[in-house]
C-alpha cells in the first residue's frame, strides 16, 4: 500500500471512483426460487462449440446457481436457458434481474 501511495503512475492512471458512495440497499426474495439475478460473462477463451460466453442465473433466497456456456449472446439462447434450466425445474419465477452491458 505504501509503495502505490508514493508511485506516480499508480496515483495518475488508476481506476478513479466516479460515483459518489451511498449506503448498500438490501435485496430480498419473499421465498426460494421467486427471485433469480441474471447476467452474461465474456467473451472468454474458446470452450467446446466454440462457446464464448456463460449466461449464469443465481437465486436470491438460497444462493443456487445455473449457468451454460454460449457461442453468441441472443435472444433464443437466452430463452431457451430461461424455459430449460429456471422455468421447467423451478416454475416461473416471480421475478428476473438482469444487468445490460454493451459486448
């Protein structure tokens, strides 16, 4: 810690905070299974299928995690991730947050 307070570089290019700090909000789920977080990873090294991506949904209440990897981030894949491995073993979720990012 001492050595990046006194480096240049460190104090001139690093990541600066660019939105003041507020207090965390606290997310809950009535029951399990009713609240899924969803979000994409990627692009990373070439897996199997040419898969790219990782589309991972975690549950709000017990901490479950799905993920599957992709080749390309669409709207059918993300579908068919949704009916396969949320909808068809959990029922239909009371509801979804997801977090848009521009790949």
């Amino acid at each position: 810690m001492e050595f990046v307070r006194k480096c240049d570089k460190c104090q001139r290019f690093s990541n600066v905070q660019k939105q003041p700090s507020q207090e965390l909000t606290i997310v809950t789920s009535p029951w399990p299974f009713a609240k899924w977080g969803i979000d994409f990873i990627g692009p990373l090294l070439k897996g199997r299928a040419s898969a790219r991506f990782d589309i991972v949904a975690i549950d709000y209440f017990t901490k479950w995690v799905e993920a599957t990897p992709l080749a390309k981030i669409t709207e059918a894949n993300t579908s068919k991730f949704l009916r396969k491995n949320i909808i068809c073993r959990f029922d239909i979720p009371h509801s979804l947050v997801g977090w848009k990012q521009n790949l």
